[in-house]
C-alpha cells in the first residue's frame, strides 16, 4: 500500500504548551504529546501557551498559505470565558468592532463578527482556572476571520472583561468535537480540505 504524500492531524492542544517542536526555552512541547508525528510535520495557525483547541498540524507546507495568507477569508470559532457578566450592550460592541492597539503603537478596528453568550459549553479542558459560584463569570462564543496577535483576548479586554479560558473549537468545518486534551486525530487529504474550504 503507498503511504500519502502529506499527511493531515488535529490535536486538542494543552493549555501551558507551545504550538512548535523546538524551543531554545524549557517549555512544553508539540513534541511531548504521546503520539509519534512524521518528520516534517509543523502546526498551522499557531495557539499561544495559555490557549487551548484546535491545532492543526500537517507535513503539507502549502496548508498555511492556503489557510491563512489566501484572499479568502477562513473563520476560526472560540469559546472564551471571561470574568465577569458580559451585558448585551459589551456583546454589540464586539460584534459591531473594538478598538485596540497593535503592534507599532497602532489602533486596530477590528471587523464585524458573530458573538454570543454560550450556557453550557461542550468541551472538556486542561486549564488550571477553577470556576467557583462566588465568582462572576460568562461563556461566549466569537466566530472572525481575521486573526491579530492575540486578538480574540485584546478584543475582551477592550470591553473591560478579561479572558480566563480561550478554547479554538474550529477552524471553518473541522471540529474540535469530543477530542481530549493532548489526543491526536488524523484526518484523510479529500476530508480534510474540503472541511477547510480550500481547493488542494
């Protein structure tokens, strides 16, 4: 049987990891998930250290072009959990655009997109933030297809909350679903593009 040219992978990455194989500092790396990749493999849309999600990870160099340097835009979904009740007045300015500053001392306006307020979120995670009845606080849901340095947290922040939990659950079709902290799924090449929405 021939082996596929590239090879395709979703992780549910760990909260306090790294999204690479190689680090000159002592963290946590892709390369301590138990699960074997194949040599070339690298993430795609990277998740910083203290998010949580969907990581795609493939030995196909082209995807990250595809995906996220492309014309069209891709829309990424989080479900983010934030100190605090969230009004529906905070939950317009998100949808409508907020402002904040981007590298460079530059204000950034982001653009429209769809917020809402998530009741019983489905998801398991890794994070070490331990929610208590005493405590105040909001799941919501923040579908865009732009994706700045840490966006999704600055945008939370420009509405006077701050992120406690950020979870990418998709990226366009392809689901986080039930995948566990730290497991692995391999996805074939024809599936894995057309839930992306990109031509191969």
């Amino acid at each position: 049987m021939q082996l596929p040219q590239y090879r395709y992978f979703i992780l549910n990455k760990p909260y306090n990891m790294v999204s690479q194989f190689v680090s000159t500092h002592d963290v946590k790396l892709l390369g301590d998930i138990d699960f074997i990749f194949p040599e070339g493999t690298h993430a795609v849309g990277r998740l910083d250290n203290f998010s949580e999600g969907l990581l795609i990870l493939t030995t196909n160099k082209k995807v990250t072009r595809l995906l996220f340097q492309g014309t069209e835009p891709h829309k990424r979904t989080y479900l983010v959990l934030v100190n605090k009740l969230v009004s529906e007045e905070s939950l317009t300015l998100l949808r409508n655009g907020v402002e904040f500053t981007i590298q460079g001392g530059k204000k950034y306006l982001t653009t429209p997109c769809e917020v809402s307020i998530v009741i019983d979120p489905p998801i398991n995670f890794s994070s070490p933030y331990i929610m208590t009845d005493k405590i105040p606080f909001t799941w919501i849901s923040i579908s865009l297809t732009e994706g700045k340095f840490h966006q999704v947290r600055k945008m939370v922040s420009a509405i006077h909350h701050k992120v406690k939990r950020l979870v990418r659950i998709s990226i366009e079709n392809l689901q986080l679903a039930d995948l566990q902290p730290g497991e692995v799924k391999e996805i074939e090449e024809k599936a894995f593009f057309e839930l992306l929405k990109i031509d191969y």
